[in-house]
C-alpha cells in the first residue's frame, strides 16, 4: 500500500533503499510519476553498479517521459545508453533519447540547438541499428527537422535581403541555395540572390564593381534556365540590362 503524504517524505529521508524501490516501482506502475521519479532520482545515487541499478535507471527515464520532462528525460535516456551498454534496452534507450529531443525541437523562428543534436542523435542510431523496426521512424522525424532548420536558414537569409544587408544576403542565400538543392523556395532564394548580388555590386567600390557585376550576369543566366516561367522573370531580365549598362559604363570609365 502507497504511503501517505508524511509516510513519503520519511521514505525519502530513510535508508530503507530496498523499501524505496518497492515504493518507487509501486508508483510508476500506478501512475504516481512524480513521486516515482523523486523516489528514482535518489535510488540511483545509492545504487551504482549495484543490485536493480539498470531497472531504476531505465523506469526513472520512462517516468520522466510519462511526466512529459522531454528534455530531463532526453539527458537519462542517453545517460542510460552510456552506463548500460549491453542491456536489452540500449536500442530502445538511444532511440527515445533523440526522440524526446526532436519533442522538445522549438518552431523553426527559435534557436535550433535541441533540432541538431536530435537530428545527429536520430543518424548514430540509424548507422548503429540500420535494421531497426524503427528506421520509418527515425527517417520521417529526420526529414521532418530538416525542413525545420531549411526554413530557419531561409528565413535567415531573406532576413538579411530585407533589412537591405545585401552582401550578407548574398552570401547566406547562396549557401542556402548549395545546401538545400530541393528545397520549395529555391525560385525566391535565386531571385533574392540575383538582386541582392546585383545591389551590392552596383554600390561596389570601382575596383572591385566589373567583377561583381559580371557575377550577377552569371547568376541570372543560372536563374532564367532554371525558372523559364518565373513569377521574378521579368524584374530578373530589368537586373540583368541595368547590369549590361553599368558593365558598358564601368569599363568605358577605366
């Protein structure tokens, strides 16, 4: 039988490890995780390459994931893969490790830290376990984050066309253009690109202004090919004559 409020804080404070266990078990099996978790939390500082060290371990992780504690749950689950290597619950552990990750990976307008490592920790057990039942898995939420950060990158990048920081712009949608081949948005990224190119070579210093120019000649042949039917066609083609002319009018200044 569970014990009641005061009878849990002096099986907290005990000794009695063996009865903390029983209590501990008796609670993750009735749902009780918070109390299962404190129970856990203070077995495994007493119980280390000891008796029921791997099952407190692994129920502590579980019942900080059942309490939805993903990023608290994320640290025990690869805590548990490191300290149990040869248990039946590795696979199972390393997996819900970057699971409870990709839970807690935050809209793609915030900070990406947590949608990398999950990302990286979903690929180490893909290269580990590449027959696992959970492969679909492992894929889909891979794909899925990967979109996230695509948009964070693009976002980004605009983010520098919009505030008119138009080498940065260039730079950022160039490299999001290599890294991201297919992605939906390539059209707008090429487009920015081309102006952003062409803005920053126009208001280039003389020396340096033929050669930028020529780039964005070069950019706009890349983009016309690629998109014969753009939305961005007909303003490309007006940055690609005002390019000719500065050209004519840059070299006719040397």
């Amino acid at each position: 039988m569970l014990v009641g409020c005061n009878g849990y804080e002096k099986l907290l404070k005990s000794n009695d490890y063996e009865a903390k266990y029983n209590a501990a078990m008796k609670y993750y099996e009735d749902n009780s995780f918070s109390k299962a978790i404190q129970l856990f939390e203070n077995l495994t500082l007493h119980y280390r390459d000891k008796q029921h060290s791997e099952n407190i371990n692994w129920y502590y992780a579980q019942a900080l994931l059942k309490e939805k504690d993903y990023f608290s749950a994320a640290h025990q689950f690869k805590r548990f893969a490191r300290q149990f290597p040869y248990s039946d619950h590795v696979e199972e552990a390393a997996f819900m490790s970057a699971y409870c990750k990709y839970l807690e990976s935050p809209s793609y307008s915030l900070d990406q830290t947590l949608t990398k490592e999950a990302i990286g920790e979903f690929e180490q057990f893909a290269e580990r376990w590449p027959s696992s039942v959970r492969m679909a898995e492992v894929n889909r939420y891979i794909d899925e984050m990967r979109e996230k950060l695509m948009r964070k990158d693009y976002e980004i990048a605009y983010g520098y066309y919009f505030i008119e920081e138009y080498h940065a712009a260039y730079e950022s949608l160039k490299t999001f253009i290599n890294l991201y081949p297919d992605a939906p948005m390539r059209e707008d990224a090429m487009f920015y690109m081309l102006h952003s190119g062409f803005l920053y070579a126009k208001n280039s210093r003389e020396d340096k202004k033929y050669e930028r120019l020529q780039q964005v000649v070069n950019d706009f042949d890349r983009f016309s090919s690629s998109f014969t039917q753009s939305k961005h066609l007909a303003q490309a083609q007006r940055i690609y004559t005002d390019t000719r002319a500065l050209m004519a009018e840059t070299e006719q200044g040397k």
